[in-house]
C-alpha cells in the first residue's frame, strides 16, 4: 500500500507477551495493520500467530504489553468486548454452536424478537436467509442445525457471521485450512470488498499462494516474535526467515524409482463413494492421489486401510489376496493409515509420545507380558531421532505437539509395526511450511528404503514435485494417470475439474 | 440482488432447502422418539388394564395418573434445564424432601396462608438451587459432587422440619394442585409446556442451550456464561420446590423422605425424553413427556399385578429397552440421511 505513512493503525499490538505454562508463546511482540489493508501472518506452528490473534480479539489476555484499537488502548477481558471495539475474529477453532441451526448462531449476538421480546424463529430464519443470500451463499439452509452441514460450510458461516457485523478489523486465523477452491475464492471476494470499505483484514495462512494473492503486507513471525513485515516476500526467503535457516529447495528430489514390483494391487474396490477404483502401487513408489475433496479418496483410503467397509473388487498385498475387515487386519498385513485429522483419528492425545509409538507393538516390546521400559526407550529414541519429532521429550503429552509432530508420532508407530504401506492422507493440511519440508524429505527417505506410498494431497504442487506418478479420482473412480512431463500441478487440477464429455 | 453480490457467489443453481416434512421430523426426533415410546407404553397399559378389568380406563384412571406425574414432571423439567447446561443436578430429590416437609407444617386452610406459602416453598426452592449454581458456577466445582453434597444437607434439614410424616395439607390446596375430581392437573402439564417454549425464545434459554453446546464458544458469541449456569440450578430448584408441592397436595400430608426417588427418577425421565446428558440438545418438554412414560410403566407394572418390590427392576429393563431403541432409530435414521 502506498499512501500508508500518517495513518493511525487499525489494530496495534504493542510489546505483547504471553506465556502458557512455562511455555513463552509470544515474547515482546510488535504488530499493527492498517485500515483498509490484508495483513497476513506467516510462521510457523507455534510462532505465536494464534496466540496473537487470541489477544488481539480479546479471547486471551496478554501478561504483558498494550492493544490499541484506532489508537485507543483497550483492555480486552473478553471477546465480547472486543466485538463491541469493532474488532471481529473467526478462530481456527470454530465457534458455532453445534446443536442449534445456522441461523440461530448467525444472529446470535442480536436476536430478532417479537412484540412479546421472545426470539422470533421465523423472523431470525429470514434475517439469517438474507444475511447469506446478500453474500452470495446460497447452498446453505439457514434451518440446518451446524452438525448437519459439512466442515467447510460451517466455515463459510463462520466467516459470514464474522463480515455481517460491519467489522473495522477482521482477523481469520487460517481461514481457508478447510475450504474448497470455489470456496476460497468467494472468501478472497468477500475480502476485497472489505477491504475496499475501509476493513483491516489480519489472517494466517500456510498456503503461499493464497498469501501472495491477497496480503499487501506480510508480516513473519519466529520464535514468539515478529521477525519483519514486507510488501514482497517470495516464499524461499519466508521460509528461511520463519525457520532462521537456510532451505534449498522445499521439495526433496524424487528418489531413484528401482525395477517395479507392485507391493498393493487394488482392483475394482467399490463401496460408499468409490465406484470401482483400480490401481497399482509399487514398491519404493509415491504414488499421488489428486482431486477434489468429496470425490472418493478418503473413503478409498479408508477401505484399503479397513475402516471402511468394500462392497466389491479385491486387492492383493504382494500377489496374495487379502481381506481387510478391519483396522487391526490392515495394520497386520502392513497397512499404515496417517489421516489429516491425527487428533480423532489414531493418536490418544493425553499420553506421552512413548506410549503412542509403541501402541502397536505392545507386545513386542513386553516380557511376560510387562512393558520393558528400557527396550521400549532404545526403539522410541532411534525412531524419534530418525523422524527429527520435536518434542519436549519421549514424556511429552502428544497433545501438547504441533500437528505437523503429531503426524510424525503416528508415522512412527507405523514404521515400527515394520508396516511396508504408507496411507498418507493430506498429512500436510494445517502443517507449517519448515515442518512440511521435513514430512516431504522423510516421505523420500522411506520410499527410498523400499516403502510404498501412497499420497493424498489437496495441494497439487505437492503431488506434481513429490510423486512419481499421479492418480486423479473423480466421482469414486480414477480418472486421470498423469506421469513424466505431464505429471504438472495445472494438468492434476485440470484433470480434478474436468467433466466427462469434455475429455 | 444488491452489486455486493457480484463480489463472488457460492450459489449452485439449487437453493439447498430440505422439504418441512422431513425437516421437522429430523429436528424434532427426540422428542418425536419420546412420544412414540410414550404411545406405546399407554397402548400396553390399556391393553393390560382391559384384560385384567375388562374395561376401558376411564376419568378415574386419567385423573390419578396426571395427579400421580405432576410432581415427578416439575422435577424433571427442572433437571433438563440443569442436565442442557452439560450439568446434573442430584439435589433435586432433597429440594422436594424440604418442600414437602415445609408444606406440610405451614399450610393452613386459607388462601392467604396457602398463597404465602407456596410462594415461600418456592423461594427456598430457588435458594437451594443457587447454592448449586453458586458452588458450580462460581466454585467452579463438578456438578454431580456439589448436588450429591448439597442433596444430603437438603434432606437432612427437611428431616428436621418434619422428623415423622404427617402434618396435614388443606383439602382445598389439594383441590387446586392435585385435584381428584377430574384431570384438572392436565393445566400445569400445558403451562409447563407453554413456559418452556417460551423460555427457549429467552435469551437465557438460548444462553443455557449455547452453553451445553459449547461454553468456549458461547462465551466467544458475548453470553453471559456464569449468570445463565447459574439460573438453570436456580430454576431447578424452584421447579422441585414445585414438585414438592405437588407432591404433598396429591398425598394430602407430609413425609420428609418420599423426594428421595425423584433425583434418579428425574434423571430417567429427562433421558426417555430425549434430552442429551451430554449437555445442548433436548427440552424440559421431553422431561415432561418421559415422566409420564415412567408412571405409564408404573401403572402397567401395577395391573400386571408385578410385585411392587420388582418395580424398580423392570423400570431399569424399560429403560435399557429405551435407550437401545432410540440410538438405534437415531442410527438408521443418520444412515439414510
């Protein structure tokens, strides 16, 4: 932006502590944006964005340092109050109310009441119709109750609350982790225009595309501390600034594909959302999956991984046919499954990260049926030593790890069951840029060792610089094999979007 | 359409709308379920009472059947409030105990006297239940200890107002509460009703829904969460009390120990009724209906001439076959969702 210089900060953080345990979440923190500006906030997780943005919208309160509102000093103790200071947040946690109807929870601060001061339901339904309707939603019926309708949707709602409150300062803190293209689209529009009437908009973001599409400032932070805000910032050099040392490249070169022996033959495997879906994954093999979400790779993954039940085909591990009934069949038969959502799906949280890892091998890992704690301690180092998991220790809660370390605690467990399928299910969705460098580098390594993987990502660049061929499902079947030259992330997009007749 | 539109529209061609029909069978299921349960337990009554009377229930039957649930359905409204708010409030049998106990020494046959009364028992009743709501809102203390604690202190005091059952209620205050003429109770069923659907369109009843949906979140949304907590074990409270009335208008005296049932009772009630011990989703309409299904089940149990002593074992078979049921209604009713 240029005529900023004179212009009182929309929002300023000025020396902003804060400290969660003994942990220092953000240490003497500056930031401010302007109105009528898109700041986005890039580090990585745990560089204290969040915790920022709790302050800033009055959710926590900082031990130290002062929150200016339009160069007013507040002293939010709630985020009621910061609502009342014009300042507005979508947290990443969502914060609608599950068991009530969409349109209950968009008028929730500002009731529609009838003569009798009760709350009209019909009149609320309306209001809530036009809210949505005025900002182009049209798919999402007001008289839904927030459980019924999909993650995505519950965002758009979210978000939409949060931008029908006439806001001066928007803050989203990672808006787009579980949105659509289209949707993230409309999100960008919805923004502009805000911006254009004066809104400061903050947000977070692991997506560099989606930054450089929309900030005018970026600001990066490390360590609990701001490092520096720029108004151009390409992403090799974000990523040496967020993590304070120098990455090369953020995708590790493709390992040496050996003489192919398919490892998985999946013929035909049909059952809810998969319509017949066929592939082969070799041995030392990153196989990508592409596509848009809701096209069948989750429950396909599911299925190979037997949490999901096939109706139909068949699928042989090294030549034999195997069943895989369920989850304990699979990881029998070497079938690891890592999902995006580690937090509901594998790891139990409120154990250490020892107990996690050796989940799988209780018994290999026992005499006489007691837990040798020193083997178990020599298994988990190697293991937490050969995946780089940062964590205060084999001791630590794995609840306390950043995602991108969760991901990494659950892949251990694999490897130590000496399972030789990886099932890798957008394991980088929420994962910050130095932390996806790692997962990228160890996806080679144990494809190098002779694991087969197979990789689905809802970021095509991934798949086009880690993959050695890709698979593009659309509509529960494979619709796509892209390889060699073809293997682009436009060509995998175009192939995700593509209708029949078109091809 | 406004040009703020044009900033970018999500819309499919299709307004994504379900039919009324379907839309209010699925959000109205639980209840929808409880009703279904409460119609089949009255249709096996009537069954068992025609093969063993042969004839119909009649006027009799109604009347002491509503008088019989009355105090139960106070209670049990009161503990839906509680339970929405993600609490649970066991207190509720001693809050009954002291009202009966207190009635049954003060009433005198007077409409002074009564209305003074009343009132009084409901404003201990209230009391009571901020008490609860202080030491769980404010104390920040788990629910089910504080009311567990609180529920031993309550009895023990109604014990000291009425240490043998007796004292005397005036048989007009018995007319207006529990009266045996006819089913005239069926009024108190309606505006128990009538108050909770009001009640939801409150801003505390939202409060109270938003903070059994999610407390983080309501707190987020500007709710007043310690006020609203803090209400629902008020309002409880004063619809024990209420219950306790009931209960001594329909036994025509006192006795400092018949509450006691009504804690475990109550909590049964709200479950066949559909509200959630999980806090956020049910209504005191449920707790109403799942009271009746109770006395249905008692009535049923007493003319299949069922010994007395077994009736708590088949109220726990009735239950389990309840709560089998509706989770499994709710599952094949998500799976064709």
């Amino acid at each position: 932006m240029a005529a900023t210089a004179g212009l009182v900060p929309a929002v300023e953080g000025i020396g902003l502590s804060r400290s969660y345990g003994g942990v220092r979440a953000l240490n003497n923190a500056m930031f401010s944006a302007l109105p009528g500006e898109v700041h986005a906030l890039v580090g990585e997780n745990g560089a204290g964005k969040s915790t920022l943005i709790k302050i800033l919208g009055g959710r926590v309160r900082a031990d130290t340092g002062t929150v200016r509102i339009m160069g007013e000093q507040m002293s939010f103790s709630s985020p009621h109050e910061a609502h009342r200071a014009g300042a507005r947040t979508v947290f990443q946690e969502l914060t609608l109310l599950p068991w009530m109807t969409v349109a209950e929870n968009l008028l929730l601060g500002r009731p529609v009441r009838n003569r009798l001061a009760l709350i009209d339901r019909a009149g609320t339904e309306r209001a809530a119709d036009q809210m949505l309707g005025t900002l182009g939603v049209t798919h999402i019926d007001p008289r839904a109750l927030v459980e019924e309708i999909s993650l995505a949707e519950r965002q758009v709602v979210e978000i939409v609350r949060a931008i029908t409150q006439d806001a001066k300062i928007l803050f989203l803190d990672e808006p787009t982790s579980s949105l659509v293209e289209r949707e993230v689209e409309w999100l960008f529009g919805q923004i502009r225009r805000l911006r254009a009437a004066g809104t400061s908009i903050i947000f977070t973001s692991h997506r560099w595309h989606e930054i450089r599409n929309i900030a005018d400032r970026i600001t990066v932070f490390r360590a609990g501390k701001e490092v520096g805000t720029y108004t151009e910032l390409d992403e090799d050099h974000a990523v040496t600034l967020m993590t304070d040392r120098r990455v090369d490249a953020l995708y590790p070169a493709r390992s040496v594909l050996q003489a192919p022996t398919p490892a998985l033959e999946v013929r035909r495997l049909t059952g809810a959302g998969v319509a017949g879906a066929s592939l082969t994954l070799h041995k030392g093999e990153v196989l990508g999956m592409g596509g848009l979400a809701g096209h069948g790779h989750r429950e396909l993954f599911f299925m190979l991984f037997g949490a999901a039940r096939a109706t139909g085909g068949a699928v042989t591990l090294d030549g034999r046919p195997v069943r895989l009934s369920n989850p304990r069949a699979a990881i029998r038969a070497g079938i690891a499954l890592v999902p995006e959502d580690r937090k509901s799906e594998g790891l139990l949280l409120s154990i250490g990260v020892r107990e996690n890892l050796t989940l799988s091998i209780l018994r290999r890992v026992s005499r006489w049926g007691v837990i040798a704690k020193r083997q178990e301690q020599v298994l988990c180092r190697h293991m937490s030593d050969r995946l780089k998991i940062r964590a205060a220790g084999l001791g630590a809660r794995v609840g306390a790890l950043s995602g991108g370390n969760q991901q990494k605690v659950l892949l251990g467990r694999w490897l130590l069951a000496d399972c030789r399928i990886l099932l890798l299910y957008d394991v980088t969705r929420g994962v910050d840029v130095a932390t996806k460098h790692e997962i990228y580098d160890l996806i080679m390594r144990l494809a190098g060792q002779g694991k087969a993987i197979l990789f689905y990502s809802s970021e095509a660049e991934e798949l086009a610089h880690l993959a050695h061929r890709v698979l593009v499902m659309r509509e529960g079947r494979i619709a796509a094999e892209l390889s060699g030259e073809a293997l682009t992330a436009e060509r995998i997009v175009a192939a995700a979007v593509r209708d029949h007749h078109a091809v | 359409m406004p040009s703020e539109a044009l900033a970018g529209s999500l819309a499919p061609a299709v307004k994504a709308r379900r039919r009324p029909l379907a839309h209010l069978l699925m959000q109205n299921a639980p209840v929808l379920l409880s009703l279904l349960m409460l119609a089949v337990s009255l249709f096996l009554y009537v069954a068992i009472f025609l093969a063993t009377q042969h004839h119909l229930p009649g006027g009799f039957e109604i009347t002491t059947t509503v008088n019989n649930t009355m105090p139960l359905a106070a209670a049990a409204a009161g503990q839906s409030l509680v339970v929405l708010t993600r609490g649970i409030d066991l207190s509720v049998g001693g809050i009954i105990d002291m009202s009966n106990a207190i009635a049954a020494v003060t009433l005198q046959d007077s409409a002074g006297s009564m209305i003074l009364a009343t009132m009084m028992i409901l404003l201990i009743g209230a009391a009571a239940g901020l008490v609860n709501g202080l030491l769980v809102a404010v104390g920040r203390l788990q629910p089910i200890l504080v009311t567990l604690a609180t529920l031993s202190i309550y009895q023990g005091i109604a014990i000291r107002i009425l240490p043998q059952p007796g004292g005397s209620i005036p048989q007009s205050y018995t007319a207006i509460l529990a009266n045996t003429n006819g089913p005239w109770s069926l009024v108190y069923v309606v505006l128990l009703c009538a108050l909770w659907w009001a009640f939801r369109r409150s801003g505390l009843g939202v409060a109270i829904l938003a903070i059994g949906n999610d407390p983080v979140a309501a707190s987020s949304n500007g709710i007043n969460v310690l006020r609203a907590r803090i209400m629902a074990y008020v309002l409880a409270g004063i619809l024990a009390a209420a219950g306790g009335l009931f209960l001594a208008a329909s036994a025509t005296g006192g006795d400092a120990t018949t509450g006691d049932s009504f804690t475990l009772r109550s909590i049964v009630a709200i479950v066949l009724g559909g509200v959630s011990l999980f806090g956020g989703r049910g209504s005191a309409i449920g707790g109403v209906i799942g009271a009746f299904i109770i006395t249905m089940i008692v009535n049923l149990l007493f003319f299949a001439h069922v010994n007395q002593l077994y009736e708590s074992f088949f109220e726990g078979v009735f239950l389990l076959i309840a709560v089998v049921a509706a989770s499994g209604i709710g599952y094949l009713a998500r799976r064709r969702a």
